[in-house]
C-alpha cells in the first residue's frame, strides 16, 4: 500500500460520507471490518454495522483535507480535518489509524478525533495530588 493508494481510499470515504452512500461501506471495508470510533470504544464490526454507525449527514455541508502521516506496509495514518459549515458550525482534527486488506478495502478503522475547546488532558479530582 503507498500513499497514492491510501488518499485515494480516503477521497473514496470522503466522496461516500458526502452523498450519504452507506452502500459504499462494502467498497470501502472488508467483510469483517472493524471500525472503532475512538481508541476507548468497542468496534463496530462488518458491513451491516458499519452501516447502522454511519451517521445520515442530510444537509450537512462539510470541508474535509487529509495528509498521509505514516504508510508502512499495510498500515497508516492519516491526519484529517473537517470543518461543518451547516447546518451547524463545528471543526475537528482527526487520526485515522487504517490497516488495509489485500485487496484494497481497509479491515481495521480507528478514530482518534480531537475538538477546539476540549481538554487535552484528563482532570485532576479535587484534593488529588498533580503529577509529581
């Protein structure tokens, strides 16, 4: 798997998640792919619940980039961005952790996503010592 072949899986997920194609979740994915929304999250696993996960975007518009990070082998990360302009105004900065069948279609999806605004670390109870 080289970068031209990973960026042109993700302009193919990009192209899928924008004509709110689910259909194309059996292009995109292995028959029992895994796709883990966060690192913390049990996968969701084959077609038909991928499907099920994929959010119905309607009107949504969105401006989405992607740089490969890392391609090893099978293997690799992409940094995306993603910025929704309607019907709500919300960005993020994603990973996409990918490992790619043979035939192309990605078999393990892992998201790694990150807002403005939200902690980058996890809080500290009250009365508990900070890291010494």
């Amino acid at each position: 798997m080289g970068r031209d072949e990973v960026m042109a899986w993700v302009a193919r997920y990009e192209r899928a998640w924008r004509q709110n194609d689910v259909g194309a979740v059996a292009e995109l994915f292995t028959e029992l792919a895994r796709y883990a929304p966060s690192p913390y999250d049990e996968p969701e696993v084959g077609h038909a619940a991928i499907e099920a996960f994929w959010p119905e975007e309607g009107g949504t518009r969105f401006t989405m980039s992607a740089d490969p990070v890392a391609v090893e082998g099978r293997s690799a990360v992409v940094r995306v961005r993603v910025h929704y302009s309607a019907p709500r105004e919300q960005e993020y900065q994603d990973l996409w952790v990918l490992r790619f069948a043979d035939d192309g279609r990605v078999e393990d999806f892992e998201e790694w996503a990150h807002w403005p605004g939200r902690p980058y670390r996890a809080a500290q109870e009250q009365g508990a010592a900070g890291p010494a």
